[in-house]
C-alpha cells in the first residue's frame, strides 16, 4: 500500500491589482445576487464559495475542503472566486494563501487564509463597515426602480471615495466605504455589495492584462458595463461625477477606445452569458452629466452642463418626459491662461428638503417642497478664485474654490459656509496682515452674515479700533486687531510705519 505523503505548501498568490473582489461585513446581502467572480468554479465545485466564506466569517485558521476534490492546479481560482464573490469577507487578505495537499493526487486537502486584522479588531472592522453601508443607503428605499438604485449608488461612491493606494485595504470595500479611499477593487467590491443590498444582481468583470476591473449589473434583466472608477475624476471635486461609465452597453463602451477596457473577454471572469447587448441606456439622459444624478420623492435632479448647446450650466427638475430649468446660469470659466472652458463647473447636493448647487462665483438653495429658490452666497469682488464643486458635512456647506479644475485638491481652498436653518453665514476678512502709515485709518471689515462683531487691539498705544473695525494707527510699532464674529475669530497683524512709508 503507497504511503500518502502531506506536505504543507505556502504558496504567494499573485492576485494582481485589477482582481475585484466583494470583501464586506458580518452582515450578509438581503436579496440581490453577487455572481461568482470566476463563473466556471461554483458550476465544477458546487457550494465550495459559501463553505469557504463562511468558514472565513467564522474566523476558522483551517478550512477542510478536501470533499471537493480540487487539484493544485485549481486552488487559485477557486479560491479567488470564493473571496471575491462573497460580499462581507473584507478581513481576509486575498492576495496570499496557504495550503496543504496529497502528493500522490495533488488534491488540496486543507487552506489556511491570511486575515489582515487580529481576531479581536475584525468585530469593531465590521461595525463600522455596517455603519458605513446603512449611511450609503440611507437615500435608497424601494419606490426607487433598479435604475434608480444603481444610478444612486454609483454617484454616491464616486463622490465619497478618493482613489488612492494605501496598502492592502485599499482593495477591499471596506477602504471605499469606511476610509473612502481606495482603488479600482475596493470600488468594485462596494458598489457589488451595496448593489446586493438593495435587491440589484451584479458581477465583477476583471481584466487581467489590463490592470483594471469594473462591474456589470443587471437591470430588468439585462447586463451593463458600470465603471465607477473611471466615473471618479481625478483630482477631487467635490459634487463631481461622470457617468460615462455607466450602465454602457459592449458596443458603446468598445466605442471608446478604452484601454483598461479592452480584451476582458478574455478574462477568466468573463463568458458569453454575461454579453451587455441591450443599447437602452447608450444615450440615457445622464450621459454626459458631471454632477450628482439626485432623486426625491421621485422626481430627479441635476445640473445639465451644457444647457440648450450654449454652454451655460442649469439645474434641471426631471420627471419622465417632463423637465424645467430652475436656474440657467451663463457662467464662463477660463483656465488660468485665460482660455475657455467649453465645460462649466457647477456641482450640486441634496440635503432636508433643499438642493445646493453653484454657479461660478454664487451659491443657490432650491426648496423641492415649495418651488422656492435662492441665492444665499455671493463671493466678495476681491476673491480671484472660482467654484468648482459644492458638498456637505457636519452641518457645513463647502464650495471648493480653485483657480482651474486640474488644480489638485491640496492646491484648492474650502470656503466653509455654516448652515443655520433658513441662513447660511461666512464671515470673512479682506486680508489678515497690513501696513498703515501713521495717524492714517483702515477699515477692518467682517464681511457677510448676520451677527455683531467685536474688535480688539493688542496694543492701544500702536493702534485703536472703534466698534465698526475703524483702525487708526497711531504709533509705529506692530500689533493685532482682533474680530469675532459668531463665535469665530479673525486676526488682522498691523504694521505701523512713520508719516511717508509705503503702504
């Protein structure tokens, strides 16, 4: 009788950058279908992706799968597909594995997977990923078609999520959806979860050769291309969001010339029962909007960027057929040569019952209930900078100010627009330093807002400053003019020279 030799193999599986995968949390999908990852292993091994995933979700060290019969040659498949097609498994690192296996038949007796947090940290990982996925889909409910839904999902990930490499997370949902950073994988493995959700089938399309990977979703049973990566501008904007990428057809997406995109038919994850041949999304309405796509209570939002062919951007209120401007604005923005942007650049946002948007250099609040609009920012003269986009947090209304959108996002500044109700208020100062020739005055303004200000001079033998931010210089000498104004402070630095100085 020949004697079984067991040897214990640890083996790298290179799994490269594109492969997608559906990493999530201990909650499972409530009814839409994730497909495998790789189509042919669930049709060879039946259920060897749920066994796997789940003994992954109960933390096992060792998974025992020799009941499968799987060959050595076929564990990195199988494995992958078992990883990546289940949708709350982010805690494990798919790019290694361990295994055993019998010599004398090369049939995988047992795997061993890397998790990439301690076992006492995957709880508070996990919490936070379903803390993060019920703020994803607090705008979805099921009055929303399949469409809807997607269409909701992709923009808010696009919006949310930075691309950004930074170490293994980075591949998983719970970068895209918790640390809102993350590459072409972790966007994949989110909208594939967030998808699953809320009823919405999809699938993984990886292209090995090409370094990159997307989805394909099915709506009312037909497949499409959604890239929510490549919908993702680089560098950030906030409010901006292609959707070039989504729901596309094989044709219009070959129509591109997209080489991340080409030859995935290639791929292992790919065969013919998942072609994209329904056209009906080609020329959606959505195409070519670059903001968020918003619907409430039905009736759908966006800023349509090239109004009637004239370049002027406008917020349209869309239902079915019907549609209306709100608000045309015929704002031009210029590169910092002075030449024209044939795109504009107005962004919008959704928040208790009012859609923000913005114009080039004004901010504007559309009530959905009471058809009220208004303008409640305007940037002072002396601001040379422009809006390139519009969001909220905390309670805070930003508009991203830049002097062109291929400025990076380190390079542009946030005005920080408080939200108080019916009001938004910004204080704001002209400059923060000045020099002033003796016995000569200087108007020391917060400009903007309701609310009294109160003025202070560090030194009254230097400067004094009269209640309305009147400053008379009267010593040589330097001291600090000090403004507050609902509750936040502003510092003017004065510089005193004698009679005659330049300014």
């Amino acid at each position: 009788m020949k004697v079984l030799l067991k040897s214990f193999v640890s083996i790298l599986l290179i799994i490269l950058f594109t492969l997608p995968a559906i990493s999530a949390a201990a909650e499972s999908s409530d009814s839409g279908k994730v497909y495998s990852y790789i189509p042919e292993v669930e049709e060879q091994y039946d259920g060897v992706e749920d066994f796997i995933s789940d003994a992954i979700r109960n933390l096992k060290a060792s998974i025992n799968i020799s009941s499968y019969k799987i060959p050595v040659s076929e564990i990195v498949s199988v494995f992958k597909s078992a990883v990546f097609s289940n949708p709350d498994i982010f805690y494990v690192d798919a790019s290694y594995i361990h295994y055993t296996y019998n010599k004398s038949n090369n049939i995988i007796k047992s795997i061993q997977p890397i998790y990439l947090f301690s076992a006492s940290e995957i709880p508070s990982k996990i919490k936070k990923f379903n803390k993060a996925v019920n703020a994803f889909l607090s705008d979805i409910d099921d009055s929303m078609s399949e469409t809807q839904k997607a269409l909701a999902i992709h923009d808010k990930i696009a919006l949310n999520c930075e691309y950004k490499l930074k170490g293994l997370i980075s591949y998983t949902a719970y970068s895209a959806l918790v640390e809102k950073k993350s590459v072409c994988e972790g966007y994949v493995r989110a909208y594939n979860y967030l998808l699953a959700k809320v009823g919405v089938d999809s699938k993984c399309i990886n292209n090995n050769a090409k370094s990159h990977c997307w989805n394909i979703v099915k709506i009312d049973g037909k497949w499409y291309h959604v890239d929510v990566t490549h919908d993702d501008p680089t560098p950030e904007t906030k409010g901006y969001v292609r959707h070039k990428y989504f729901l596309v057809s094989d044709k219009k997406l070959a129509s591109y010339n997209s080489t991340p995109h080409s030859g995935y038919k290639d791929d292992a994850s790919y065969n013919s029962d998942y072609k994209c041949s329904s056209t009906s999304y080609d020329s959606a309405f959505f195409r070519n909007v670059t903001s968020q796509v918003l619907y409430v209570d039905g009736i759908c939002y966006y800023i349509d960027s090239n109004y009637r062919n004239k370049g002027y951007a406008a917020l349209i209120e869309k239902f079915d057929d019907w549609k209306r401007a709100v608000k045309v604005m015929k704002d031009t923005w210029y590169t910092s040569s002075g030449k024209k942007y044939r795109d504009t650049f107005s962004k919008l946002f959704y928040k208790d019952g009012n859609v923000y948007f913005n114009s080039k250099r004004e901010i504007y609040r559309y009530s959905v209930y009471s058809d009220n609009l208004k303008r409640i920012f305007k940037m002072p003269s002396f601001w040379t900078t422009d809006f390139y986009g519009i969001g909220e947090k905390n309670s805070y209304i930003y508009g991203v100010r830049r002097k062109e959108p291929t400025e990076t996002a380190n390079g542009s500044r946030l005005v920080k627009i408080l939200s108080r109700s019916k009001t938004l208020t910004l204080p704001y100062v002209r400059r923060t330093s000045v020099t002033v020739r003796k016995g000569k005055l200087y108007i020391f303004k917060v400009y903007k807002g309701s609310g009294s200000v109160t003025y202070r001079s560090s030194n009254r033998k230097i400067a004094l400053v009269t209640s309305s931010g009147r400053v008379r210089a009267i010593k040589c000498g330097t001291c600090t003019i000090t403004a507050k104004k609902n509750g936040i402070t502003f510092k003017l630095k004065l510089k005193v020279k004698k009679r005659g100085a330049v300014t």
